[in-house]
C-alpha cells in the first residue's frame, strides 16, 4: 500500500529524534524521550539533567548509556548515540538513560 501523502511520512522521520520532556510513568520523575537513530532507532527515556564525566563514567559502570543531547539553532532538543570512545562532553551536554530511584522497604523506615 502507498502513501497517500509522502511529505508526511518525511517529516514525523525528521522529528522521530527531537527530544520530548514527559514524566515516567512509574516514579513521575522528569524525562526526556526520543528515538535515537534514523534505522533501527533505539527508543531513549532519559533523565534530563546533564552530567559530568565522573557521573558519566559512574552510569556507564551501573550499565546505563549515554547520551548527547544537541539543541538546534531553532531550539529543537535532539537526542542522539554518544559513542564512548568520544572525549567527553565536547560540545553538547551529555545525559544519561533513566533509572527509577528504589522504593523505600517499610522495615528499613523504622
């Protein structure tokens, strides 16, 4: 089946990447989420404060990736891969995928 209307189909491939800030849905913390990448594109929840890169290196060790956030001359915020071997944060601010903080146990309250 065609496309009836192809100029729609590239512009949502344009924007597929454009950073969107949402909640989670599970801790309602603040996130930003994308997909990352033109093929196979990897859908990206993250948080949306930028790290350093001792937090970086800290993420990265509990298993968590990076990655560039590139904001446009217009204002649009991109997420895309950051690949580790890059030097770090050379010119765009560097997030991380997000992870819900632990819920409290009640024993340990007390």
């Amino acid at each position: 089946m065609t496309n009836p209307n192809p100029g729609i189909t590239a512009k949502i491939a344009a924007a597929a990447d454009h950073a969107r800030p949402t909640t989670c849905p599970r801790c309602r913390s603040p996130v930003l989420t994308a997909w990352a990448g033109r093929v196979a594109a990897l859908r990206v929840v993250a948080d949306p404060e930028p790290i350093d890169a001792t937090a970086e290196i800290l993420a990265r060790l509990n298993g968590r990736l990076t990655w560039f956030l590139i904001t446009s001359s217009l204002g649009v915020h991109r997420i895309t891969w950051r690949n580790p071997t890059f030097t770090p944060h050379a010119k765009h601010p560097v997030i991380a995928d997000h992870v819900c903080p632990p819920h409290p146990v009640q024993e340990t309250l007390l």
